[in-house]
C-alpha cells in the first residue's frame, strides 16, 4: 500500500504506540480466552487484563471508586445509556451544536417513539463560548431532564466547558452525559465529581487502542433500563439481568484483543501523561495551521474561537468542494476527511451545511513525515 501522510486522527487515531501492536498481537496469540467464560488459565487471564485496562482508565480520570463498563464502541455506549434512562414524554434534553450523530440519532428516535424535547445549549458563534446567561435562563423556563455534552467537536475542535454546563445542570437534578469520544487519554476531567453521571469514551481515538472497544464511566449503584439482553457468565439460571450495572450491560463474548490493546495504550498513556501527550497534540495543530495558512488558498473555519481546543481543525479551499479537495489530498497522499464528519449540528453552527468542510487532524504522534508530506500536496494545489 502506498505511504499516506494521515491526518484523519479524529476519525481513529494512527499510527498507535508500538507497544498496543506487540502487545495485542501477543495476547491474542497466547492468552486469547473468553472474558467471564469458565475458570480455565485463559478465561481468567483475559479477565485479568480486563480489570487492569479498568483500573488504568480509572487511574486517568480520579474515579476509583467509579464503575466502568466495556462496550463495542462509543456509540454502542450512547446508546445503551440514552434509550436507558427512561426518558418520558415531555422530558427536556438539552445538548451542544456540536454533536455528533451518536448522541442526536438516539436522541430523535425518542422525540419519535416517546415525545422527549431537543433544546440545543446557546453557544456564541464567533468565539464558540457558551452563552451562560441564556443557558440559565432556559434553564429555568424549561428545566433539564437530561444535558448531554461533547466534551470537544469532532468538526472544528473547540473544547466545551463541561464542569461549569454541568454545574448549572445539576442545580436542576438533571443527569449528565459526557461524550469525550475525542477526549478520553487527551485531556483531564475529574470523573469522580458530582457533575457527571455517564462520561463515554472510544478506544480507538484518543486513547490510542484499537478498534472494538469503548465503554462508559459512571458512579456506583448508577441504573439503566437494558436494552441488550443475552449471557454474560454470572447465574445463568436467571432469566432476568442482574441490576448491578457492569453485569447488566456487559453481556455476549467481550473483544479481548481490542481490551488487550487497550490495556497496552493506557499503560502508555500513564507513562507519558496526558499533560505531555496534550502539549505535543497542541504544537502538532499549531504546526498544521501554519501549513494550511502559508498555503494561500484555505480559509479556516472558526478563527475567532475563545474556547480550548484540541487538534482537529476544519478548512475549505477556494475553488474545490470538500469532498474535491479531500480527492486532491488523496491523490498527492494525504488522508483527510470532507463532508459533514456525522456531526450536521456542528455544520448548521458553523454555517456550512450542505457540503461540509475539509478536516485536518493531528495527534500526539504525527510527526515531520506527514508534515512534509502536507506542504509537498499543499505547494502541488497551488501550482
């Protein structure tokens, strides 16, 4: 295959630290068994590394004493809690303009199915800052049932002042549901607050793991209503789930490779620190948009943010589409990603629905390669 310079780390980031590979491929090759499954070496090694990848993710976020539960992916864990919470009709849902399907297609299928209400959180569209006065004052006319969050956009990468949306939230006993599917292993927020009752994460992208494993972080004693059902090794005679929330949701076989990855990333991750590995982020984004700007024909979406930020960055260029210019890209080399990046709420904030925009995304290991590889594609459109 031919080399790629990739920058589409928002989609999953790549390359991941060697040690995920090595030690994924040597589990799986050596101590591949079956989570929960029978008292045998394998079984009970594959639950082991289980409990370690936990206790690392706990470790990350200041939570020890919170309860993890494993899922497919992020969206699977979205899913589980949203149509979980017994939402009623009339109930209010408030969210940011910047989430992605994940959160706003469960969320419509129950203004559909049970008459829940969709109240988007007013944010400033120029410096993406949320407008607190208005948000507290639609607060008090139509108090939260449920606030859901991104914790930074997978559109433009402004980063959403979760504690303090929460806060006001939580004057109101509403629940709150954090998504830092671009977040979790980038940076810091203290799960073991009161604010957050369901924070989800993504193996794949920030924490460095591979595909296959997401899950969400939540308070002991937390409930949902389940809506899987199947074996999960604990008192098969019973028909109904056990209430105990881990047991209840983690049902069916368990990707044990994807949580061998995991263990490995968060390992790494504990090593380097997440202040580390958001500082290298950071200059890597700072070293994108000098490239995209010295190019003389991009015009960068969301200069005015007063907001944080992490390193996904939106663009159109003059003259092409997005999807023309992720097309461009590819041919010289490039990986980016065009269009509406499954996140339409951003696009209408941003202004550029229909068509989208070309995102630019870095991680921690990005390095001079792609750069040069990024300036090369750049000069060749310019020409």
């Amino acid at each position: 295959m031919p080399e790629t310079a990739y920058f589409d780390n928002a989609a999953t980031t790549f390359p991941k630290p060697s040690v995920v590979y090595d030690y994924a491929d040597s589990f799986y090759r050596n101590s591949g068994g079956n989570i929960g499954r029978g008292g045998n070496a394998l079984a009970v090694a594959a639950g082991e590394i289980a409990k370690v990848a936990k206790s690392n993710l706990k470790k990350l976020y200041g939570c020890p004493a919170g309860e993890i539960v494993f899922t497919a992916s992020a969206t699977d864990a979205l899913n589980r809690i949203l149509l979980g919470l017994n939402l009623a009709k009339d109930d209010v849902v408030y969210c940011t303009p910047f989430e992605h399907n994940a959160v706003t297609r469960p969320l419509f299928h129950l203004v559909e199915t049970t008459g829940i209400r969709i109240e988007i959180l007013p944010f400033d569209d120029e410096t993406f800052v949320p407008r607190y006065e208005e948000i507290e004052e639609a607060f008090a006319a139509q108090p939260p049932r449920l606030v859901v969050m991104t914790h930074a956009s997978n559109v433009c990468g402004a980063v959403v002042p979760v504690e303090t949306v929460a806060r006001m939230a939580k004057a109101y006993d509403a629940t709150t549901v954090i998504d830092m599917s671009q977040t979790a292993g980038l940076l810091p927020l203290q799960l073991s607050s009161d604010l957050f009752d369901f924070a989800v994460f993504a193996g794949h992208k920030t924490l460095y793991g591979p595909f296959g494993i997401g899950g969400f972080i939540c308070k002991r004693g937390a409930k949902l209503r389940p809506v899987f059902f199947g074996g999960n090794g604990i008192n098969s005679v019973e028909q109904r789930l056990p209430e105990n929330i881990v047991q209840m949701e983690e049902i069916g076989s368990q990707n044990t490779y994807a949580i061998a990855g995991l263990k490995a990333s968060t390992d790494w991750l504990l090593e380097q620190g997440l202040e580390a590995i958001r500082k290298i982020e950071m200059e890597n984004r700072d070293r994108l948009l000098e490239c995209l700007r010295a190019a003389g024909f991009c015009s960068l979406i969301g200069e005015g943010m007063e907001c944080e930020r992490i390193g996904v960055v939106s663009a159109l260029f003059d003259g092409y589409s997005p999807d023309e210019g992720e097309m461009v890209l590819g041919r010289c080399g490039v990986a980016v990603r065009s269009g509406i990046q499954c996140a339409p709420y951003a696009h209408r904030f941003l202004g550029t629905l229909p068509a989208g925009t070309i995102r630019f995304s870095v991680s921690a290991l990005t390095g001079d390669p792609e750069f040069d590889a990024l300036e090369r594609a750049l000069d060749a459109i310019a020409e």
